[in-house]
C-alpha cells in the first residue's frame, strides 16, 4: 500500500497531538491539528466580536472571508496555525479561547467550513489528522482510525503540567472542572460529537508512557503500509 490517512480521535489530555505529531514526523507525513483550527477560529469570533452563542447570518459571513492555515515556523521548523495570514499559534492558547472554543465547535456552519476543508487537506494521502470526529466524520475511510483515552486524574495531571511548561497558572481541580465540561459539551453535541469510530482502535493511555504509545501507532500503521 502506498500512502495512508491517520486518524486520531480522543479526549483532551490523552496525548493525541504529541503522538499524532511525532507519528507524522516518522513517516514523512503532514501532522493536521484540528483543534487548532476550532481554537483560531474562536479567535476570530472574539477579536471581531462576533458573537457567537448561535449560528447567525453574521458568523457564517465571517467564516467565508476566514483563511485557516499551516504554515512552517521560521525559527524552528514547527508547523504553526495561522489566522488570515498572521500566526496566531500562541494566541489560540489562551485562557479567552480554552473558555469558548468549546461551544464554538458545536456551531454547524464553523463545522461544515472546517470539515471541508480538512477533507480536501487529506485528498492526497499522507496525514495524520487529529481530533474528535475524524474517524467518523473528516475521513471516515481512513486506513487507519485510533481513538484514545485515559483515566481523568491522569488527564487532569498531563493539561495542568502541559500549562505549567508554557507559564499558565491553574489549579488541578480548575483543570480537571476544564476537562469535565469540555468533554459533555464535545461529547453531546448534535454535529461532529466526540465518538469512538466502530472500526477505531482504542488505546487506553493512562498507564503508557509517551513513547510507547507512539510506537504501538506506528506499528499498526506499518503494518498497513507494508499490507
Ligand atoms: O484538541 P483541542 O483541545 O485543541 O480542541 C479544542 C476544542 O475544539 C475542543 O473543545 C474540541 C474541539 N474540536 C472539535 O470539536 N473537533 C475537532 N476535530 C477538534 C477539536
């Protein structure tokens, strides 16, 4: 088999970005960060205070002048997200987006414009994609489809330390409240909601360390690959 699509689906804190980018990297393959996506489209909508609570004529009209990228950083090779031309790869981590990217991913129009065009990202094979409806929405016929999760504490402890690193300041149970909601609101949305594909792998991460879990992908996608 030549080329093949990685889907990566899952919730928050299971180390999907970090294996999906590392798997990417392995194979020669462009590394999709959905999320990305959801979070600068939310920066959008707050810097041009559109609001956002529903779809509306406004907001759909926002999303066709919208130009959503990747883009390789200058100074250190990493892909950045960018926002109509600028980067905006720091700013779609902050605190304002983490609190309203949520709900702006349950907006059908912001969904049916990302989708497309994630789909037409992955027209030529070679990605890993990652994210929550990947496997049953973006490429449902990717070759292969991995769905990961990991206990909540241990969730929890990974987003707090990741913070950490980057100089934000939480407390573990503001974290763990976080992901508590994120996960009702991506998991209950009517459109795209968070759902293990059927034909997904699962792999529970809680006990893995990064590393293995990065090998047990790239050994299923080896496989298929050399299938
Ligand atoms: O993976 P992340 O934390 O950067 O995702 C940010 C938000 O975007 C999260 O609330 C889920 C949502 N999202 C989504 O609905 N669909 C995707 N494919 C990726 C992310």
């Amino acid at each position: 088999m030549g080329k093949i699509n990685i889907a990566i689906d899952g919730f928050a804190g299971c180390g999907k970005s970090t294996t999906a980018k590392e798997v990417a990297r392995r194979f020669g393959y462009l590394y999709i960060d959905t999320g990305a996506m959801y979070r600068a489209v939310t920066l959008h909508f707050l810097k041009e205070q559109i609001p956002f609570e529903k779809d509306t004529e406004a907001l759909t009209k926002s999303l066709q002048k919208l130009e959503i990228d990747f883009v390789n950083g200058q100074a250190n090779g990493k892909r950045t997200v960018t926002l109509n031309g600028q980067a905006v790869e720091k700013e779609i981590r902050s605190p304002e987006v983490n609190a309203a990217v949520s709900p702006v991913a349950t907006l059908v129009s912001v969904r049916h414009a990302l989708v497309a065009q994630q789909q037409r990202m992955a027209l030529r094979k070679g990605v890993v994609m990652d994210g929550r409806d990947i496997g049953t929405v973006v490429l449902p016929d990717a070759e292969l489809k991995v769905f990961m999760t990991a206990n909540m504490d241990i969730r929890a402890e990974r987003r707090l330390a990741e913070m950490q690193r980057k100089g934000m300041t939480a407390t573990l149970e503001e974290v763990k409240e976080n992901l508590i909601l994120r996960d009702k609101i991506d998991s209950t949305r009517a459109e795209g909601p968070l759902r293990k594909a059927y034909d997904a792998i699962e792999i529970d991460t809680s006990y893995l360390k990064i590393e293995d879990q990065i090998e047990i992908v790239v050994d299923l996608a080896k496989k298929l690959i050399s299938a």
